[in-house]
C-alpha cells in the first residue's frame, strides 16, 4: 500500500471514530432539552391539578353555603308562620281557664292540643317557666311581686313563650319575685 492509502485510511478511521462522539454530543442536549420540557410538563400538570382540586373544594363550598341559605330561609319562613299561630294558642289557653263549661273546656282543651301536636312536629315547645329562676334568655319580666321567699323566680306566666329546636320564638311573659318594699 502506499503512504497516501494508509494516511487515508488513518484519516477515514478518525472520521469514524469522531462521528459517534458526535452522536453522543447531540444526543445529550437532546436528552436535556427533554428532560427540562418533561420537568415543565410535569409541573404543568401538576398546578393544573393543584388548581382543579381547589375548584372542586370551591364548588363544594359553593354547594355547602347554598344548602345552608335555603334551609335558614325555610326556617325563617317557617318560624314566622309559627308566630302568626301561636297568638291562636295563647287565645285557647286563655278561653280554656275562662270557660267554665266542661265540655266546652274540654273541646277547646283538645283542638289546642291538636294544633300543638302539628307544631312539635316542627320543633316548637313551650317554655316552662312557673317557679324557675328568672333567665332573660327565655322571659321577658312584665312586673314584680312581692314575694320573699321566691325572690328571683317566675311566680307565674302573664303570655306562655316558645322555643322552636332551642332558639326562642316567642318570650315568655312573666310575673317575678321580689323583696317586699319597706
């Protein structure tokens, strides 16, 4: 062979042996540049799931706080048909002590009772206050009496009051105990 033959293979042999250390050089940015657009892809993905979870929780919130509203507007709908009744209440309790016929007393004594009957299912109840301890939460004191030994108790109700699921409807009107005035 000659000279000029084999410094061209040596050189063909070089250009060989370079072009896979070029592939290599190309390859690893390549590999980079997927790697950071994955890294991105990844973060990506993540604050838009990030951001659906927090429009779900919203939603819910959204769903939660409608449900509330409509059910404090059904109470307060309810509660203020309820204080349009019990005025109806307070006239059978006063027409069942006026009236001295049994059956008359009796008869009013059990469509009162019927009537309420149809408000406990609702959640009302009287307020019991005869001999209790004066609670402003409950009773709205109309006047004072003498009485020494029941200072501070309800001697005895002027207007029965209501709660309705605990929170009070209606005061009840009451008469309280004092000290005797020297």
């Amino acid at each position: 062979m000659s000279k000029d033959k084999k410094q061209k293979d040596v050189k063909d042999e070089k250009v060989e042996t370079e072009v896979p250390e070029t592939e290599n050089a190309e390859t690893e940015p390549v590999e980079e540049v997927k790697e950071t657009e994955l890294e991105t892809a990844r973060r990506e993905a993540s604050e838009y799931k990030d951001l659906a979870l927090r429009r779900m929780a919203e939603l819910e919130n959204f769903r939660r706080n409608n449900q509330n509203l409509a059910k404090d507007v059904r109470d307060r709908t309810l509660s203020e048909v309820i204080l349009q009744i019990l005025p109806a209440i307070d006239s059978f309790n006063r027409a069942e002590e006026m009236v001295s016929d049994e059956k008359t007393k009796s008869g009013i004594g059990i469509v009162k009772d019927q009537l309420m009957n149809v408000l406990k299912k609702y959640g009302v109840t009287p307020i019991d206050a005869i001999g209790k301890d004066f609670d402003p939460a409950f009773h709205e004191c109309i006047m004072q009496v003498d009485s020494p030994d029941k200072v501070g108790k309800v001697i005895y109700e002027i207007e029965k009051g209501y709660t309705m699921n605990g929170k009070v409807l209606k005061y009840t009107k009451v008469a309280v105990g004092k000290e005797i005035d020297k």
